[in-house]
C-alpha cells in the first residue's frame, strides 16, 4: 500500500500541476476576451510616480502593449482624454480627503488610433501585508455602447418630455401624464362615472368687450383664461372644454379619489376664480378699461359618460349627459359674481361651504324644478380654504 501511495504522489503533483495551467490559462483566455483590463500600481500624491507593475494583456483592445505601460514608455493617464483629466484628478483628490478605500470614476480615454471610448473605473486600495507598499489597483472597463445607448436613450427621452410639454399647451396635464404613461384606454374608451362638473363664463363678455380694440380684447382674454387655467391645475381639475371665454372643467376623471372630494376641490377652484377675477378687475381698471367683468359658476355632481369623443383623426376627452346640461345651466342660471351648486353638490359640501338655499328652480330641459343653492365667495367665511388672494 505505501508503495502505491509512494508511486501516486508524483503522479497526483503532476495532475496538479496540469490542473493548475490548464486553470492559468483558462483565467488568460477570459481575461483577454473580457472588456475588463486589470490593473496594479503604486500609489503616489505624484501622478508621475504611479508606476504601473500590473497591466492584463487585453489593454491592446485599446492598441497599446501591456509592457509598454510597465517600463514606463507610456502612463496611463497619457491616455486618458485631456478634456476629462481635471475632472477625474479632482475626483481621485476628493476620494482620497474622505479616506475612501473604494471608487468608481466614469471618463474616456483615446485608443492608439485616436478614438474616444468611455470606460468605467474601479479602483481599490490595496497595502501589501509583507512589504506594506500601498496600491491601486482595479478593473477599467470598456463601456463606451453602453453609454452610447444611455446619450440615444437620454435624448429620446428628452424628445419625449419635450412633446409632452407642448401636448399639455394644448390638453389638460392629466391627459397628457397618462397617455405618456401608456394607459391610453383610460383616455379614449367611454366610461359611465360619477362626476363632479364645473361650468363657468363671462356675463356679458362679447357685449362688454366690444368697446375694446381687438388687440386689448385678445390680451384681456389670455391673461384671463390663463389666470383660471392656474387655478384649475392648482386644484386637480381637468379642462374639459375651452370655448371663446367659457370654460368646462371636471373632477373625478381621469384621477380619481372620492366623490366629496371632487366636490370640495372643484367649490375651492370656483372661489379662487371668483376672487381672482376682482384682482384682475382692478388691475385692467388701473390699465384703463373700465369696464368690471363678472363671471358666473354653476357646479353639479352626477353620473356621466366620459372618454374620447371626436373622429379617428382628432378626439378630445370631455364628460357628456343629463348631468353634463345640468351643470351648464346652473351656470346660465348663476347671478355674476355668484356660484350655483346643485343639491347633490351641496350635499357633498355642505360641512366645508355654508350655502343659501334658493328653493327650486324651472331649468330647461328637465320636467321637474331643481333644487339649488348659493354661494357668495365675498361675504361668507369658508372653513379650510386658503386662496391667497386678497381683494381690495
């Protein structure tokens, strides 16, 4: 038996021995086809005394030669691109000010034929337990498609957000966050929902205006619809529809929350506007028209049909119904200056506007009166409301 043993000895050092190579060389195959080069240098406050004793083979996928780099005919930050060098150097300082062990620096380098790569550097501080000779050493790796694909990325993403930006000029933010997130069916598909509907105008505004030149008329119109239209993005509304001063605004679709809380929000934006509007009348006064502008609010709450409506080359996302008309005429039936809810509004409300009941009213196109009730945004304390407003 010690015989045999004696006999394997060499023979189990030998397969060792071949293992070992065949391991070595396997490691060389991998690192040379990596995009990975490993690195070891001395570490030295003098960038020039940072001599390299360390450099994989496969630094030549850049056209250099590992020796090169070893006897000191070329440094490697020779090769790091010169519009990067103050960045990175900064970098390494900062790093070294925080007794950072560890870090990562992202810059290019200029291959032998003169192109820009991005690598990616991660570097480590290693001190030798035997000599106590402190180095750095590391992995820089090739990731110039990457960051290729992230600038393409970047910029279609930018291209995107930029159309975003001038798609919500032209339709309620709401709208245009959710087509941009892709639930494009939540826009254009009809749903049956409980709404909170808004309407509001300017009594008389054709009439009034009239007196006006048109470029005074067109400036007054856009300072107003753009007053209101902050308004209505402050309190979550969706613009529904926007016709010459006349405006239609929703709660409850697409976002969602309770109906209360439609409700509440959409008597918040109508006192802010009513508010608004006595501080713009004093500031077009101040301007020389004198003329006071007065806008009327009627507020309903119901089931609606909402969704795309339009034809396959142009939609708009509006609320159609009984419930719709009712809400448009609670607004022409609305005293200027006033807001005029309906009793399920109210209901809804009540413990955040104290309201005046004015009975029933005959509405057209309904058999049988409704009730409504009033709310003066000037004489009466609201509970929880801050506008920011103050009028004169």
């Amino acid at each position: 038996m010690c015989y045999f043993q004696e006999m394997n000895w060499p023979i189990k050092k030998e397969n060792s021995n071949r293992e070992d190579s065949h391991a070595l060389a396997l490691a060389e195959m991998i690192i040379q086809n990596s995009p990975s080069i490993l690195f070891r240098r001395l570490a030295a406050d003098d960038p020039k005394q940072r001599k390299m004793v360390y450099v994989s083979p496969n630094i030549s996928r850049f056209g250099y030669r590992a020796e090169d780099f070893l006897n000191d005919t070329i440094m490697f930050r020779d090769i790091v691109y010169q519009g990067d060098k103050e960045k990175i150097l900064q970098e390494i300082k900062d790093f070294v000010a925080k007794e950072r062990e560890n870090y990562t620096q992202v810059y290019r380098i200029v291959t032998n034929d003169g192109e820009l790569r991005w690598v990616e550097d991660q570097t480590s501080i290693y001190v030798d337990p035997e000599s106590d000779i402190r180095y750095h050493q590391g992995i820089v790796t090739d990731i110039h498609e990457r960051m290729i694909a992230e600038e393409k990325l970047r910029k279609e993403q930018e291209k995107v957000q930029k159309a975003c930006r001038i798609v919500s000029k032209y339709v309620p933010p709401q709208i245009a966050e959710t087509i941009s997130h892709g639930p494009i069916d939540l826009v254009w598909k009809h749903h049956r929902k409980k709404l909170t509907l808004f309407f509001s105008d300017i009594k008389n505004f054709t009439k009034i205006t009239d007196s006006l030149e048109p470029e005074d008329m067109g400036n007054l119109l856009n300072e107003y619809l753009s007053e209101m239209i902050i308004i209505i993005n402050r309190y979550g509304g969706t613009l529904a529809q926007l016709i010459g001063d006349g405006l239609y605004v929703i709660f409850g679709a697409p976002n969602k929350t309770e109906d209360k809380d439609h409700a509440v929000r959409c008597l918040h934006m109508a006192i802010d506007m009513q508010l608004k509007m006595e501080v713009l009348n004093q500031k077009w006064f101040d301007s020389g028209i004198d003329e006071n502008l007065k806008i009327r609010c009627g507020i309903n709450t119901g089931m609606a049909t909402v969704g795309g409506y339009g034809s396959s080359e142009r939609k708009e996302y509006t609320a159609m119904g009984m419930q719709v008309n009712l809400a448009a005429r609670l607004e022409s039936a609305c005293k200027p200056g006033r807001i005029l809810i309906s009793h399920t509004t109210w209901a809804l409300a009540r413990e955040e506007f104290p309201c005046t009941p004015l009975g029933k009213i005959e509405v057209k196109g309904y058999h049988r009166p409704i009730s409504v009730y009033e709310l003066d945004p000037f004489h009466v304390q609201f509970k929880n409301h801050d506008s920011g407003e103050s009028v004169g």
